[in-house]
C-alpha cells in the first residue's frame, strides 16, 4: 500500500465516519440532553480514535476496527494498544466535554433569567385571561349559536 492509497483509505473511512456520526446524531435527538451529548461524544471518539499499527512505517488505523478484527479473528497483537488509544481518547474528550458543560450551566441559568425578567416585564400577567375565563367565554359562545349550527366542519370535495 503506497501513500496515496493509505490517505484514500483514511479519507473514505473519515466520509463513512461522518455519515455515522450524523446518523447517530439524528437518533439521539430526541433524548434528554445531559444523554444526548455524551453518547455523542463517545460514538465521535469510537469512531475516529486513530491506534499506531506499524511504528516503522507510522502507519495508523482505527481503534475500533483493529479491536474488532483482533478479538474476532485471533489475528495481531494490537487489541490491547487499541483500547488503551480508546481510553486515553475518551478519557480526555469525557474531561473536555465535562469541563465545556460546567461552563455552559451558570451562563444558561443567567441567560434563562435574563430572559424570564425580559419576559415578565413586556407581559402583563394579570391582563392574560385564565383558563376558567377562556372556559366560560367558550360555554357564552355555545349558548348563542343557533340551534341547527355545529362545530363540525366538513371538508370541501
């Protein structure tokens, strides 16, 4: 394998990771975010943690791909050195992660009450009706429609 063929193949394989990663992203969308986010960060660091395989040549491959295709086929002895790569790599995304999420926590809670007090000073909240008002308006509205009119509406053909 010459060199341009070793970068075609990271940049095949970074493009398929992408993918993954997007997909992945678009199933955890609907989880809670303090889930959502780490398991983004651990798919990211699975798929594109990169593991020495010849140090002669500095040839590398992915972690998760060379750990599969050694405990699989009983072939190399790079399992270990690839999940050691792992570790080390979510060990230090997990601590840029946590240290990204301790910042962002006090500017949201001031950016939510900055907000809430913006709110509260362009909204009136005693002019807004209750839902006993809206009901009873509701109930007045009912009581003086004609007798043959409903509230069914039927589609146009």
């Amino acid at each position: 394998m010459n060199e341009q063929e070793y970068l075609l193949a990271w940049g095949a394989y970074a493009v398929a990771g992408l993918g993954c990663l997007l997909v992945w992203c678009r199933m955890t969308r609907a989880l809670w975010r303090w889930l959502r986010e780490p398991l983004r960060v651990l798919v990211a660091v699975l798929l594109f943690t990169p593991t020495l395989i010849d140090p002669a040549r500095e040839l590398f491959a992915p972690a998760l791909a060379i750990t599969a295709l050694d405990l699989a086929f009983n072939v190399g002895d790079h399992a270990l050195r690839a999940l050691a790569d792992l570790s080390m790599f979510a060990a230090l995304a997990f601590a840029a992660y946590l240290l990204f999420a301790l910042l962002r926590w006090p500017l949201e809670r001031w950016w939510r009450g900055l907000r809430g007090e913006r709110n509260a000073q362009t909204t009136d909240e005693a002019d807004e009706p209750t839902l006993r008002d809206l009901m009873q308006r509701g109930l007045e509205d009912a009581e003086q429609r004609p007798a043959g009119q409903d509230l069914r509406i039927e589609p146009r053909l």
